[in-house]
C-alpha cells in the first residue's frame, strides 16, 4: 500500500477523515512558511473544497504550491475530494480541478469529516486501489 | 474633559491587512462575493407551477416558509448580534455584521415568494399559525435561551449551529421535494441560495466553537459537549414532532426525518464532534440529494465503479494565477 498526503485547514473537518482512516499520512502544511513533506512514493491527495460561489479559489493555495513541483505532481495517483452538498454543483469541486489540471482521477468525494461508510469504502477502495497500481509493471 | 467622558471603551478600528484569525478574511471574501438579493430569482415563473399546488400543499407550504422566516428573523435580530459581543477579533465582529444582514435578506425573500404567488389572507393566516405553533415557538424559546446574554459564548456557537446547520432542514426539505417534481423551481433556487449561505455561517461559528474549546481544560470541554448533545436531542424530540404535524398529511415523515438526520451530524461536525445518528438512519431520499446539488454527481465513486471516472467540475474556473502549471 502506498501514501496518502492530506491537506486540512484549523476548521479540521479533512484532518478528522484523515484520522478515521487511521492510515500513515503526510500533512501539507497550514503555514506558508514551513516546509513542505517530503514524498519519495505514489500517493493519493486527500483535500477540502474552498469555492465561492462561481467556483473559484476551489483548491487551497497551499495545495496548489505543494502540486506546482513537477516532482511531486508527478507521484500523484489519484485524489479524494471534501466539501458539502449544500454548496450544490461545486460540491467537493477542488477534486475535478485537481483530476483536471494533474489527469488523474478522482477516486471518492466526501462531506465534511465523512461518514463510518465514507470512511468503509474509501480504506477498502485504497487498498484495491493500490492493488492494481502494484501490478502494473513499471 | 470629565471622567465618565474618558473612561468610556472604544471599539479598536478594524485594520484588514493585520489579520489575527485568516479564517476571517477567507469567510468574508466568500460571503461577499455570494452576495445576492431576492430581487434575482425570477420567482414569477413558478406561478403557473403554483396554482397546480392542491390547497393544502399551498398552505403547508406557506406555513413551513413563515416556520423558516421566524428561524431568520432570530438569526438577524437575536443571534447573529449576540455572537458579536463575544468576537475575538475586531473582523471577526465584521464578519457576524455580515451575517446577520444576510439573516434579514433570507427573512425577506420569504416574503418575495408570498408577494408572488399567494393570497394576502393566506399568508396572514400562515403567519398567525407560525406565532401559535407550540413546536415552532418551543424550539424558538430553546434557542433563545441561549442566545440570553448570561449564557456562555461556546453554549451561544451551539445554539447557533444547531440553528444554521439543522433546525432549517424540516422546512428546507419541501421546496426540494417540490423541485425534485419540477414544483416550484424557481423557489428552490432561491432556498438553495440560503441554504449555501447557511452552510457557511454553520461552518464558521462552528470553526470559532472549535478555537474556544481549545482554550478550555478537559472537563470544560467535555461539559460543553455534553450540553451540545443534550440540546440537541431536545431540539431533535421538539422537530420530530414538528415534522409529523407538517407532513404525516402528505406521508412524507420518514423521509424527512432521515434528512434531519443528516443535517443534525452535519450540525455536529460543523462543531468538531461525531454524529449522532447512524448511517442507516441518515439515507436520504436521493431525489432530495440531486435537488440540493443538482449537476453534482451526485453517485460518483471511482472505488465502486458507479458514476464517470473522471468528475470535472461544470461551473468551473479553475484558472487560478498560484498555478505554476
């Protein structure tokens, strides 16, 4: 099984999804001014949905600079989106900005800090997840 | 100058480029830029769509839209300005300014819908029935409480969330099942406009909620959530019923008591704890979801198979200038 990287504001709602999964995580940073972890292997990309109402400012800018370095953006292997259904079409949008701009899918979208069967499904699509990604030879 | 004249406080100018709290500025970009006015929503287009309404749709629906006006007019008038006296920082009493102004516009466009499509004395009768409805006044009077200046500001946030985030939905859920039928659209565009506002201000007293807790030893904060899980299974007990007197008639009960449900969770995470409710008690009416998020996706799971595999956001720009790609 390979990594998972995450991004959560203070509100924490990604940060408790995270901690539910109870899988080893690297977090990107709140503060601009802290370095950003260092990722060596394939990852999935777990981050919250910032869009006003016209669907800009989706990805949070830390998120943003953390995918700006080719190397990493080269790793990533699919993302999980938060957000919430109140917020209608740009529910959990920052997913298909991300899918979009780094072509890859993505993989589950949640609300909030998910629910037991958000958190159920998403362990056990990870693990097949990586599965098939393993079987591809290299 | 005499004493009484000097010792008076003054509030500090709010200064916008010395943020202590980032959460402030970032929540009141995204309400300002979602600002609208009911004047937008071209209600009139669903007077035809009205008139089809049997007479007791068009007053369950009358009623539940006065049961969300009085929800409102607290907001605006009550609680919005009692969470100011507690505000940390100056912008984030800037921000509460916003959000009660917002309460009133919500409280009015109700009233753009009744001025659109219904009789002057149906309308007086629906708001006579909301000031002597007991399960309306009674769980008004339990937020109310709250709101009361000796309570404590985390029990305030509460109260607050719980109203922003779960007592709007019994009413919230009919303009969507009407919308669900192709019913009333242009009204559900409307209440979709309130119910993204309301996201947000459960989601930013929510966040404050958690920075207060943080100050708090153990004890404390398992005190508050213990008066936040009791509150809310008095407001639960009090909207059961409130659900079964509006909506036994229409057999629609059970449905929308699973959509209290999952709004009280919501309510709850807003706060930083865990639902209430458990998942199977919280399946909403897929209808509901599609009419709350229409062009969402709404059954998109990669690991499952279901939905495309790849969700590209509609409403999208995606261009931001911190992209280096």
């Amino acid at each position: 099984m390979s990594g998972l990287v995450f991004f959560s504001s203070r509100s924490g709602n990604t940060r408790r999804f995270v901690e539910k999964l109870d899988l080893a995580a690297d977090r990107i940073p709140i503060d601009e001014t802290e370095a950003f972890p260092d990722i060596r292997a394939p990852y999935v990309l777990i981050c919250p949905t910032y869009a006003d109402a016209h669907g800009r400012g989706a990805v949070h800018r830390q998120v943003i600079r953390f995918l700006n370095a080719p190397e990493r953006r080269a790793l990533l292997r699919g993302v999980i989106a938060g957000g919430n259904r109140n917020f209608g079409a740009t529910f959990a949008q920052a997913g298909g900005v991300i899918a979009r701009k780094c072509n890859v899918p993505v993989l589950y979208r949640f609300e909030l800090a998910g629910t037991d069967t958000d958190i159920a499904r998403v362990k056990a699509g990870l693990e097949t997840f990586w599965g098939q990604e393993c079987s591809i030879p290299a | 100058m005499k004493d009484t004249v000097v010792s008076r406080a003054v509030p500090r100018a709010v200064n916008w480029n010395r943020l202590e709290d980032d959460k402030d500025l970032e929540i009141w970009n995204r309400l300002t830029v979602n600002f609208w006015l009911p004047e937008k929503v071209p209600l009139s287009n669903d007077i035809q769509s009205w008139s089809q309404l049997t007479p007791q749709e068009q007053t369950l629906t009358i009623r539940v839209f006065t049961g969300l006006t009085l929800l409102d007019t607290i907001q605006n008038t009550v609680g919005a300005p009692t969470l100011m006296e507690d505000a940390i920082t100056p912008h984030e009493e800037a921000v509460l300014s916003n959000i009660s102004f917002m309460e009133a516009v919500h409280a009015r466009s109700y009233s753009s819908v009744f001025s659109t499509l219904c009789q002057t004395d149906q309308v007086d009768e629906a708001f006579r029935w909301s000031s002597e409805n007991e399960h309306l006044q009674a769980k008004s009077r339990l937020i109310l409480d709250e709101y009361d200046a000796t309570s404590s500001p985390l029990r305030k946030k509460v109260a607050s969330v719980f109203l922003e985030s779960f007592l709007f939905y019994s009413g919230f859920y009919l303009p969507m099942h009407w919308s669900s039928r192709a019913r009333l659209t242009n009204t559900a565009d409307l209440i979709r406009l309130i119910i993204r506002d309301e996201a947000i201000h459960g989601y930013y007293i929510g966040y404050k909620f958690q920075r207060g807790m943080e100050r708090l030893s153990e004890a404390e904060r398992q005190e508050i959530k213990d008066f936040a899980f009791g509150l809310m299974f008095d407001l639960y007990d009090i909207e059961a019923r409130y659900t079964e007197q509006l909506y036994d008639p229409l057999g629609l009960t059970e449905d929308v008591k699973n959509f209290l449900h999952y709004n009280a969770n919501k309510a709850l995470q807003n706060l930083g704890f865990e639902g209430l409710f458990p998942d199977e008690a919280c399946r909403v009416n897929p209808a509901i979801m599609a009419a709350l998020s229409p062009n969402s996706d709404e059954n998109h799971d990669f690991f499952s198979g279901s939905g495309s595999s790849y969700v590209i956001g509609k409403a999208v720009a995606t261009e931001d200038e911190d992209w280096d790609f």
